[in-house]
C-alpha cells in the first residue's frame, strides 16, 4: 500500500466527525437533560454557532499555514516564541493522549457488556490495550488507510443514529421539546452551551492533518464547516427524538444510559443492542481519528522544536516514534488512571487553546485574511463561555476546577525548566514562512520545497 496517498475532502470530514460524534452522543442526554431540561435542542443549535465563531479563524489560518501542528503553529506564528507558547503546545498533545485513555475505556465498557463472561479489571484492561492496538496496526498502514477505514466506520455510525432519528421521529411529543424561557431554564442552557460546546471541539483535527492532504489550501476549510454542520445536524436530530420519546424525569434519572432508554418506546429491547453497536462504533471512529491527530501533533510539534527528538524521525506520517508514543501513554492513561476529573480539565485547556488561536488571528489577519468584527466576537464569545464553564466547575466539581489552574501552571514550569535546560527554541519551518510569502505573491510554491531540518539547540 502506497503510505504516501493523501486525504481527500469526504476523508477529512470523516476524521473530524469521527472524533466528535464519539462516546459523548450515547450518554450526554441524561446530563444535558439535568442541566438545561427541555431546552437541550437549543443547546446544541447555539453550541454550534459559537463553534463555527472559532471554526472561522481555523478555517482563514489553517488554509494558509499548512502544519499538522494545527492551532500550536498559528499561536507560534501569531504570538511568537514564548514560554506560554511551549506550555500550551504539551497540554494540547496531553489532551490528545487523555482522549485516547478515554475512548479505550468508553469501548472497553460497552464491548465487556455484549461479552458472555462476568465484568472484571484485567478483562476490561485487555480491551482497552487491545483496542488501540488495533488503531495502531491501522496506522501503520498510511494516512490513505486511516481515512478509508474513518469514513466508512463514520458512514456505519450516522447510518445507525439516522435509523434512530428515522423511526423515532413519528412518535415525538412535542410538548417534551418546546424550550422553555424562565430564568431558571436560561441559566441551565447558558451552563449546558459552556458545556456542550466541547462536543464540537473536534473540528481542529482537521489542521493537524493538512500537511497529509492533496489540496489543503481549499479541503481544510471545506471539512472544517462541513464537519460541523453534519455534527449540529446530528446533535439536533438524535436530541429532539430522544428527549421527545422519555418524559424529562426518565431521562434524568437514566442519565448513563439515556439514549439507549429512549430507543425502547419505538425499537424495543432490539434498540437498546442497536445503541450499543452504534456507541462502540463512535468510540472506535474518535479512537481512530484521535490516535492519528496526536500522532502527527507529536511528530510536528518534535520537529519544531518542543518535543523530545525522537519523535521526529520520518518513518509515519513524519514520524512512527509520534505514533507508537502515543499510543503507549493512551494506554497508560487508560490503565492506570481515573480519567473522568481530567477530561474536564482538558476541556478547560482546549478553551484556552481556542482564545490564544483567535489572538494570533487577530494580529495575523492582514497578511492571512478574516473580518475583524468576527474575529472580536468570537474571542468574546468564547472566553465569555469559559468564564461560564469555570463558574459552573467552581460550583459542581472544586476538583475539576483547581485541576485546570493547576495544569496550566504546571505545564508553564515544566516549559520554564525544559528551556533553561535544553536552550531549545521553536523553530518555524522554512516552507512555512516562503508559502506565506508566496501567497501574498499570488503563487503557492513553497508547499513543494523540501523540508528544512530543525536547528540544533545553542
């Protein structure tokens, strides 16, 4: 098989899909039913709309800066060289890796479940290993790989959530779904919107792998929206079945299941087998897609100059080293850690990650292009969201909350010692700056000048 085959534009979508529509659709009605009661439709249709305000400017700057360091190499270009730079470029890898533990364990819950034999640790331990040792294997085989097997496993999951929607949507009550607008019901959605918009949070996966696609100038902002208007769809669909089938009560107190409940109205028991398909083939899609976004991080972020050297050996995507390291801490994290508490925390880092990205547009809009007025807004608009979803982790998780501070400034001083230790700086690379350049021009050939090597350290 060729390694060398770039994605397409349907593949691309497939990727950031894929690691939206995951684990979270199967179980996040009952949460967002508690929060934001029958106002959840609503939820998703205004989560959406804040995305496509951050969607903006990765789609202006992601079209231009080809890297699969994605948003680490606009903050670099926009912001420069800084220690708050090198701190955010080893959170966003880390996130990447806790997703993985977290899609391992998800698929490692519902597969032990369909199993004959009684649940135990070491059962549960060799699916989560032996999932994402199955990616692995895929990965291995080329980017092509990665993206023929994502868009059809993509192509299997929505077909089932659209089976879903299709059969449900005749026997919704309506009454269980008209929003609700007393005070009390605008500040759960307001909370649930903070919430709900890290559904979308996937998108980005599209920029860390534009250096593996033919066309990046025009796939990468076409999967960018494309990817987040199938996922509203999704998200608003599946919603407005599932809450218009189980009285708000039910669904609540099902919360860990509530999908699957709902399906019993119209599929009977046959449902709740459908749903948990459908949920192992989210997770193994995000699993897939998250374990192939993370390996080309580790690798571009190696050969500008933050990670280890080891990881930049050109052998997969740039780098097997990025994948096969990965991979094994994502398998640490699986086995060894509760990862509930740091999934929110990781939320809380990607927020910070979005704001720093609309601060590089800002300055870099002139030679990268963007109307200011949408790039203010969606600043805005996004730390207005994080200052909500800080306020509601102070209020129901003081864990979760200190834990985000905590990372962040312990990413700071490990970014602090690794400088004062290594010298190292970020370097941007050479095709980079030329291709910039040459698009001012009007010409786009330095997308095929070979790669510069990364500077040693002085």
């Amino acid at each position: 098989m060729n390694k060398n085959r770039k994605l397409g534009l349907w593949q691309a979508v497939a990727l950031a899909v894929g690691t939206m529509v995951g684990a979270s659709i199967f179980s996040i009605f009952g949460l967002g039913a508690r929060v934001a009661g029958h106002n959840l439709p609503l939820v998703f249709v205004l989560s959406g709309m804040v995305a496509l305000l951050v969607a903006y400017s990765y789609a202006h700057l992601g079209s231009r800066i080809i890297s699969d360091a994605g948003p680490m190499e606009f903050i670099l270009k926009g912001l420069g060289d800084g220690l708050l730079t090198g701190a955010l470029s080893f959170v966003f890898w880390l996130t990447y890796v806790v997703s993985i533990g977290l899609f391992a364990k998800g698929f490692a819950g519902y597969f032990q479940a369909l199993l004959p034999w009684s649940p135990s640790p070491l059962l549960l331990g060799l699916i989560e290993v032996g999932v994402v040792l199955v990616f692995l294997g895929l990965g291995l085989l080329g980017s092509a790989a990665v993206g023929k097997a994502e868009f059809l496993i993509v192509l299997v999951k929505l077909g089932i959530l659209g089976l879903f929607v299709v059969l449900g949507i005749w026997t919704v009550n309506p009454a269980w779904i008209t929003p609700s607008l007393d005070p009390a019901q605008l500040k759960g959605t307001l909370n649930a919107v903070a919430i709900f918009f890290l559904s979308y949070m996937g998108f980005g996966l599209v920029t860390n792998a534009s250096e593996q696609m033919a066309d990046p100038e025009r796939t990468v902002p076409r999967a960018i929206y494309l990817s987040i208007l199938t996922v509203s769809v999704v998200y608003v669909s599946v919603t407005v079945v599932a809450m218009g089938n189980l009285p708000l009560p039910e669904l609540i107190r099902v919360e860990d299941n509530a999908l699957a409940v709902a399906a019993r109205p119209f599929l009977g028991q046959w449902g709740f087998l459908l749903v948990s398909v459908g949920a192992l083939i989210s997770i193994a899609s995000a699993l897939n897609a998250t374990l192939f976004g993370g390996a080309n991080v580790a690798y571009a972020l190696a050969r500008d100059g933050e990670l280890p050297a080891v990881f930049n050996r050109k052998l997969w995507f740039g780098s097997v080293e990025g994948l096969y390291f990965t991979a094994a801490l994502g398998i640490a994290f699986a086995l060894l850690f509760n990862l509930n508490g740091i999934a929110a925390i990781t939320s809380c880092v990607m927020i910070c990650i979005y704001l720093f990205v609309l601060m590089a547009h800002w300055r870099l809009r002139k030679a990268y292009g963007g109307h200011p007025l949408i790039i203010a807004t969606g600043f805005v608009v996004v730390l207005f969201v994080f200052v909500v979803l800080l306020v509601y982790q102070w209020q129901t998780n003081r864990a979760a909350f200190w834990g985000t501070w905590v990372v962040l400034a312990g990413s700071l001083l490990l970014e602090i010692v690794y400088r004062a230790l290594t010298q190292r700086v970020f370097i941007e690379r050479e095709e980079t700056q030329l291709h910039a350049e040459a698009e001012r021009l009007g010409r786009a050939v330095a997308l095929h000048l070979p790669r510069r090597r990364r500077r040693p350290s002085s």
